[in-house]
C-alpha cells in the first residue's frame, strides 16, 4: 500500500494548509471505512486511495524504496 504524508502533497503542488486538510480528510474517510487506527492525532500518513477519494482524482505517486543506500 502506498501512503502520502503532507510534504508529499506539499511536493505535488498543494499548499501547507490545504495539503493538511487534505490528510485530515483523508484519515477522517479511512475512520469512517472501520479502520480506528487512523484516529490517532499523531498519524500523518495516510493510503494515497483516501486522497484519491477526497479529491476526485488520480494521482501519480511513486515511492522508491531503498535498502541501505541501495533501490529494492
């Protein structure tokens, strides 16, 4: 699965304010689907799915995922 933070929405163009509301949204959406854990105030990732939803769209998010310095 993969997530988004805020910076990486920060990242993709969107605002300090707007890329938080936009994780709160999406862990609000992800509460409301049955998975509690994202009721936590100290979470700030979230499935990129729940962004998708909250905002309409697709994105494209790619992580690349490293090992000790080197790509897996």
């Amino acid at each position: 699965m993969i997530t988004v933070t805020k910076e990486d929405l920060i990242q993709l163009g969107f605002g300090t304010s707007q890329a938080q509301t936009i994780i709160r949204l999406a862990k609000h959406y992800m509460v409301q689907e049955g998975f509690d854990y994202y009721s936590s105030r100290r979470l700030g990732r979230v499935p990129v799915h729940a962004v998708e939803h909250i905002l309409g769209i697709t994105l494209k998010v790619s992580k690349e995922v490293s090992f000790n310095g080197e790509r897996v």
